[in-house]
C-alpha cells in the first residue's frame, strides 16, 4: 500500500503540537539572536546620542561655540561657524572617547554673511579678478582702485573667505619675478588698508611663466601685465 506524504504545510502546526522539552532547542539558539538584534537595534541610536552630546559639550567647554555637531553612527560632521577655530575643534572632537572620523565644515554665523558670501561668489563665480598693470608698472590705475575697493566691501561681508593675489608680466619686463609679486603684494596693500585681514591674502608673483595671451603683439603683452585675484575658501 503506498505511504500517504504528509503536507509540507503541516509542518508549523507539527512544530506546535511538540511539547515544551522537545522545543528546548528553539529558546536556546534563536532567542539570544533575537535579544542581540533588538539590542543593537536601540543602543546604536542612543551611542550617537550620547556621543553627539559629548562632543557638543567638550566644544563648548573649550570655548568653541555655535557649532553643530551631526552624528552618524561614531563619525561626527562639525558645522562650525565663522569666527570659530576649526582646528581647536577637531582636535577637540577627535579626543572624546569613541568617537570616530571627524570631519569640520565652515558655515555662515548668520543670514547676512550668508547672503554677503552668495553674491561674491555671484560675482566672481569660478573666474578671476583680473587687474590690468601698465608696462612695467607695480602701481595701481584708477580702474584697479575700483576694482580692489568693491572687491574688500564683500569680502569684509564675508569673512570666510581667503584670496589668492598672483602677479604676472610679459616677456620684456627686467626682473619679472619681482615685479610681478610687487604687483600682487600692491594689491595686497589696498585690500588691507580697505580693512581686509592681512591674514586673509596670499600673494604670489609668478613673472612671465604664466602668459595669458600671446605676445606676438602689443595687445597681447598688455594683457599678460596683470594681477589675478582668486577666492578660497579659509
């Protein structure tokens, strides 16, 4: 006679009918798994919490404030505003006990210097300033006065930006490494008695290693006697 197949779809109700001794085993293996997930699962959060909190209070202890500390899992993003050290505070953040990565991020101090940093970038956007200089010249023109006076009116606004002031000359200018730093270095000055940080610019002079034009022509040499004015962010 041939053997009925029981249904696979009984099994669970199988499982069931077994007394407590014969399902000793299910406690024994699944259940720890079970506990050790819904651990993890409320302790993760409450680590980050805990770590977030530690970090926003070691920040202000040290005298670091207004910064925003964001966690994920043990790394930490810090939103530090302008006016802030960011190097005290990651160095600050990276000793609290379990913290991970540290990563610092420059932020406006409020909607005005906010709005101040949009429009110079608006009105640079990724092209140079560029002031023109006339044949060997390391003084400002009229037009380059304007140019550097607008220019420190934005950046006073927005004080977490640094430039980059590179000089250039054509070809035919004796001593063109000098010239052109002493170009930049003028541009320099004109930003500093504006009330721009000294700090806040770098200056270069790069002589005529960095032609903008040919100067096949007189046109070309002109354009190749500038100054270069770069934004970077602090």
């Amino acid at each position: 006679m041939a053997r009925a197949v029981e249904s696979s779809t009984d099994a669970p109700r199988r499982f069931y009918r077994q007394s407590p001794g014969e399902r000793w085993w299910f406690a024994v293996i699944l259940l720890p798994a079970l506990l050790t997930a819904a651990f993890v699962a409320t302790s993760g959060p409450a680590i980050e919490h805990d770590l977030g909190l530690s970090t926003s209070q070691a920040l202000q202890s040290n005298g670091v404030i207004g910064v925003q500390v964001e966690m994920s899992g043990r790394n930490a993003t810090l939103k530090v505003p302008t006016g802030q050290s960011q190097e005290q505070a990651l160095a600050v953040a990276s000793a609290i006990d379990g913290i991970g990565d540290v990563k610092v991020d420059n932020v406006a101090r409020s909607a005005a210097e906010e709005r101040a940093c949009q429009r110079l970038e608006e009105t640079m956007g990724n092209a140079d300033e560029v002031l023109s200089f006339a044949g060997s010249s390391t003084g400002l023109s009229g037009s380059a006065v304007g140019q550097v006076s607008a220019l420190s009116k934005l950046l006073l606004k927005c004080p977490a930006v640094t430039v980059k002031v590179s000089g250039h000359t054509d070809g035919s200018v004796v001593n063109a490494s000098v010239v052109s730093l002493r170009r930049a270095e003028a541009v320099r000055d004109a930003l500093v008695r504006d009330g721009v940080k000294a700090t806040r610019i770098k200056t270069q002079g790069y002589g005529d290693s960095l032609p903008a034009s040919s100067e096949d022509t007189p046109t070309g040499r002109a354009l190749n006697n500038r100054v270069t004015i770069t934004l970077e962010e602090e």
